[in-house]
C-alpha cells in the first residue's frame, strides 16, 4: 500500500508553509522536501523550516512530512528512527572518512517513513537506493519532537555501548566527531 495523498488546506503552521510556496498536494511536498539539499537547519523543531531555509536531514525532513499528516488526520504514517551500520557500500560518501578511522562502518541514527510496513526514504533528491536497510540493527517509532535531543542522546548511548562493546579505540567524543566527519562528506557529496 502507497502513502496516500491529499489536498493541502490552510490553517495549520506546517501547511501553511508549503501553500506559501505553491505547494498543493502530500505528493507535491513529498518531492519539494526530497529535492531539497541535504543539510541542518538551525532549529529542527521548527517543523517547515526546512522549506524556508531551503535543506533538510533526514529528521527535518521527514518530521516535517509527517507534521504535514498530522495536520490533516491522516494516520498510518509513523516517523521511525533506526540505528545502521552505515558504510560506503549502503550510503556512498562515507567511505573515505570511514577508512581514514579504520571503521568498517559507523552506527548511524537515521530517521525516515513507514506506512502500512513500507519504508520511505526522502533524504536525498536521488534516493532511491534502500540497501541501508538491509544494515538495520535496531529500529523504533518515534515522535517528531523526538528528533532533537532525545534522537542525539539515544545515538550517544548506542556509540557508548559500541565503544564498550567492541574495545574501540576512540572515547565518545571522538567517534562523535568521526560521525559528524561521515555526515559532513554526505553533506558535500554530489550523487547520493
């Protein structure tokens, strides 16, 4: 079964936003967020800034979409965050900082849609490719204002066990910084 779409009607912060820029229809926004760049807002939890800022991640993204739901009772839709083995194979672009760590790959906090047990992914123009999923090892449903803090500190504790785990060399700040080095090279990455 396919997400449903639906008329845009005013009236709510979300909606208002995409009616703003000429955006009609759950389908229409589903392709103005997921061409959107990839790339942090200021405030996550400023659901629809992600279109006045012009970029997104997949948290603001597709929080945002499924803000747009819930203006609109739709239900079904479920904001999910998953912890991947993310490597050059399942998200291309990392691989160079991977290697330069030793890292056969980095856990990952991903945020993305679920209806009806399909998976969404709207983070990059091009997404088309789901081989990460094959890479999940833990997956939740979340709520939007979950994307924030509560998603960073969950993603902490899981690197913390991995350090523990696996006897990495690397305290948590430090794997930290390697993962925002993997992000920054997705960030700049032309083909996704």
């Amino acid at each position: 079964m396919i997400i449903p779409n639906f008329s845009i009607v005013p009236g709510s912060p979300v909606s208002d936003i995409f009616i703003e820029h000429e955006v009609k229809t759950f389908y229409e926004a589903i392709r103005k967020v997921q061409n959107l760049p990839y790339g942090r807002v200021e405030n996550p939890l400023e659901f629809g800034s992600i279109i006045t800022n012009g970029r997104g991640t997949c948290s603001t993204k597709h929080a945002t979409l499924k803000m747009l739901t819930d203006e609109h009772a739709i239900y079904g839709l479920q904001l999910e965050l998953a912890i991947y083995a993310m490597s050059e194979e399942n998200t291309p672009g990392v691989g160079a900082t991977l290697d330069k760590y030793n890292l056969p790959y980095m856990l990952e906090a991903h945020t993305f849609l679920c209806y009806d047990d399909e998976v969404y992914d709207y983070t990059f123009a091009q997404s088309k490719n789901l081989t990460w999923t094959d890479s999940i090892l833990m997956q939740t449903t979340i709520d939007t204002d979950q994307i924030g803090e509560y998603k960073k500190s969950y993603h902490k504790s899981v690197l913390a066990d991995w350090i523990k785990r696996d006897h990495l060399p690397y305290t948590l700040d430090e794997l930290y910084t390697i993962r925002e080095e993997c992000i920054e090279a997705l960030s700049n990455a032309t083909t996704h």
